[in-house]
C-alpha cells in the first residue's frame, strides 16, 4: 500500500477518535450543565469578559498572525465586541431563557382552563465552525451564546486561527466552566466532520453553527441533511451601498474608503456594489479615487487573486473602468480599487470574493437600484446614505438581513443586534436576544385542570352541529345562544 495513502488514513483515524472523545466528554458535561441555574453559568462569563478586559494584550498577541492586523484593530474588531457581547448576555439572558406562561388572553374558549407554557431548553453539543475573517469575535460570541443557554461547544477554528480560541478556553475552564463543556478542536475539515459523524458510540453534534462562504456552507449542509442535524448559517455577501440624492458625496468616499481598509476588506457585509444616480457617480468617482489613493495594501490569498483576476477581466471587458492603481497578480498583497461603470452582467456584481475591491454602478433612481441589487443571489448587509427620513423608507425595501443608513460595518457590532443573512447568504441569526434563543429548542407544556375532557369520548350523532355551533358563537357575526347553554350542551354528552 502507498504509505503516504495509509499515513492519510492513519491521520484521518487519529482525528476521528479525538473529535469523538471530545464529543463524548461534552455530551457528559453537558446534562449537568444544561440545569444549572442560568444565573450560575452567566457569572462564569462574567468573569471571562473581566478577564478579557484585564489581559487583553493576550488576545491580541493570539490574533498577531492575522495579516495586516494592527493592535488596535483586532482591539475594535474583535475583542471590544466580544466583551461587548459577553455583558448583554449577563444582563439579558436569564430573562430571555425563563420559560414565558400564557395567560388566558388569546386561548380558544374551548380549551378553557388549561394552563400553558412555552420553554426554552438547549440543544445539547453545538459545533461552531469559525471563519478566518474574525477568529476570535464571530466564533467567541457564538459560543458563549451557546454555553449561556446550557449547551457544550467544540470550535473547529480555521486553519492557522486556533490560538484566540485555545486561549479562550483556558480562560473559560479558570473561569469555573465545568471540564468538557469548550473543546477547540484541531483545524483540519476532517475535525469538523468527525464531530458530525460522531463516534465511539455516540452520534454527532446536536447541531451546527457556520460562518463561512456559500460554497464551505453547500458542502456542510449535505453533510448535515443525511443526518438531520439542525444548523445556522452565516454565508457569503456582496453587499450593496445605496447612495440617496441628498447624501454627501465626499461623506459616502470617506465611508466606502473605510470599508475598503478596514481588516483587509475581508468582512463579509464590507461594501462591494455601489448604486449611485447617474448625475452624481462622476463626483463620486473623483472623491473615492482620492481616498483610494492613499489606503495601504493588503494581503491577499493567491486563490483569492487568481479569483478577482478573472472578475476584473470580465467586468473590464464589459465596459468597466477601474479607478486606482490595477491589481497586481504576482503580488501577494493588493492595492484597493474600485471599477466604475460597472452595469448588469459582469460577474463581479453577482459573486462574493474577500478583497479590497467595489464597484460603481450608475442609476437612474433607487427604483432601478433596488432592481439591480436584487439580482444578486446574496441578501447579508446593505448600507444607505443620505437624508435619515428616506433612507428610512428605503430600508424597508432592501431585501437582506441587515441595514446600515449613514454608516457601514461598524454598527453590526452592537450585541443586541442579530446578525444573519438571506438567500445564498444563509439562514438563522448569531449574536442579541435572536442569537441567544437560536441556540435553544422550544417545549411546550401544558395543563389540563379537573376531569372534564369530552374529547376522550367518542364522537356521537349531532357532534357536527354542535361544533359548528361553537364555531358560530366564536366566530360568527351574530351569536343566537348563550355560551352557558353551550356549555350545558358539551356537560350532557
């Protein structure tokens, strides 16, 4: 046999055993964990976020990998939320997972009586699989989430990315988080489908929470529909900027300059389609050009490149024009750039790709821009500029799952928000109250007072008409009875 065939297997074996023990251990913690009153487990992630707050050079040293990361990035855009995060949940969560009692308003009269109530219980082992973009923040949130609402987590981090999640960890487990509970699992694709697999006698995970691109999530869903393994999936973008009459153009550069800089442009609602009307896109141009000018490069994966190259191309092609300096393909880092003149049918406005590149698509109006936006198969983010009244209004014509006005990126980060997309850009919410309860399942509970229960006995002739009746008292316009000598009527069955 080809040894490096049966050291692949070999390899494979080592870790499906190890994601398996780590599933075993946490299902093992977790039935304990899962009663422990709420307010017991939300003071361990309390005292995570004040170590947090005291180490955080730590962190910082943990994401020092992430190219072209300064310090004070990675402090406001991963650790700050994350903190951020951990406190709403201290204030919120016991409230948002006490189970809700249903009063008498609404109940149907013929269920009289009985008493209801609906409950949130978590899943079990939920498996976070984390992104490159933002290691620490996007997978940090979602497992605290989860351990707040009584599940187990294993993180399966990206590759090269597991450090902040090792470390936090270690805090969490010196924090009091019972042993088993928080598992970083290795970074291999492999971990990630052992732990759904399951092994050693358990099944997999209980369910699965993505962040990643459509194609990672098409993959991990037809891994999970065989197995029926609930999941959340945070997808993909190509978000759309809106840019209203009334809006500043020198404002709406200065904003698109940030989205282009800000961690490398690898952020999944950074801007990339632009609609501006056709009387304003000169302006536009010119004053995004300036900006552009002066932004730095970024590291760029070459698959990436070889990716955008071909974007490029086709959108040039089709009559583009690009604005700032022309993306260098033997260069592992990229200038930013825009192309102008971008219009229906260039790829690039239908694609999702991580680096520093938008483009400038001229309209007549926002009719017209609502109808190109739509043509793109992903709906995660979308950011409007200009008067707050009409942005307004156009908000709610935007088909995706989060809408910025006079801002983009930085207000997504605020912890009562929930972040989730549509279409190709997944389904389900992580992060605020939404986020917390996406990571429970609903009981009902109900109950029935004394012994009248005239549905245990067979139905008998004349049942119809006296359901429909019910039916007309309930319902109808003009009730010809009492509902005493309804009741009467129910009693003498």
């Amino acid at each position: 046999m080809d040894h490096r065939l049966n050291q692949g297997q070999t390899d494979r074996d080592a870790t499906t055993i190890g994601a398996a023990g780590a599933l075993t251990a946490a299902r093992a913690a977790q039935a304990g964990w899962s009663i422990t009153p709420v307010r017991e487990r939300l003071a361990v992630i309390a005292r995570l976020r004040r170590r947090i707050a005291a180490e955080a050079d730590a962190l910082v040293a943990s994401l020092a990998d992430r190219p072209g990361r300064t310090p004070a990035e990675s402090l406001a855009a991963e650790i700050l939320p994350l903190a951020d995060a951990c406190r709403f949940l201290e204030r919120e969560a016991a409230a948002l997972l006490k189970p809700r009692r249903l009063g008498s308003r609404g109940r149907p009269g013929w269920l009289f009586g009985i008493k209801a109530e609906v409950r949130r219980e978590p899943f079990g082992t939920v498996l976070v699989i984390a992104p490159s973009n933002y290691p620490l923040l996007l997978s940090g949130v979602q497992a605290v989430q989860a351990l707040a609402a009584g599940n187990a987590v294993l993180v399966k981090p990206a590759p090269g990315c597991a450090a902040p999640m090792a470390l936090l960890g270690r805090w969490l487990a010196e924090a009091g988080l019972p042993e088993g509970l928080f598992a970083t699992l290795g970074e291999s694709p492999a971990e990630a489908e052992a732990a759904i697999d399951g092994g050693m006698g358990d099944a997999g995970v209980d369910k699965v929470v993505l962040t990643g691109s459509a194609e990672t999530g098409r993959r991990v869903m037809a891994r999970l529909a065989d197995r029926l393994i609930p999941a959340a999936m945070e997808l993909s973008g190509n978000d759309a900027v809106f840019v209203l009459p009334g809006a500043k153009v020198g404002f709406v550069a200065g904003a698109l300059a940030f989205g282009l800089r800000f961690n490398g442009s690898a952020t999944c609602i950074a801007p990339r389609r632009v609609f501006v009307t056709r009387d304003r896109a000169a302006a536009l141009e010119q004053a995004l050009a300036e900006r552009i000018a002066t932004l730095p490069t970024t590291p760029v994966p070459l698959p990436v490149r070889a990716r955008l190259a071909r974007l490029v191309e086709d959108a040039l092609g089709k009559g583009g024009r690009l604005v700032g300096p022309a993306p260098a393909t033997d260069s592992p880092e990229l200038a930013p750039f825009a192309i102008a003149d971008a219009r229906p049918g260039m790829e690039l406005l239908a694609e999702d790709v991580f680096a520093p590149v938008l483009a400038l698509v001229p309209v007549a109006d926002m009719d017209e821009a609502l109808r190109l936006a739509a043509a793109c198969p992903y709906a995660l983010g979308a950011s409007i500029f200009g008067p707050a009244v009409e942005a307004r209004r156009l908000a709610a014509r935007i088909d995706a799952g989060s809408v910025t006005i006079n801002d983009l990126i930085a207000p997504t980060a605020d912890p009562r928000l929930p972040f989730g997309g549509r279409h190709r850009s997944g389904w389900g919410v992580t992060r605020g109250a939404e986020g917390l309860l996406e990571m429970t399942q609903v009981k009902t509970v109900t109950v029935s007072p004394g012994r009248f229960r005239p549905h245990h006995r067979p139905l008998r002739d004349g049942d119809a008409a006296l359901l429909k009746a019910w039916l007309r008292f309930a319902h109808g316009d003009r009730p010809r009875f009492s509902f005493s000598a309804l009741i009467e009527r129910f009693r003498s069955r």
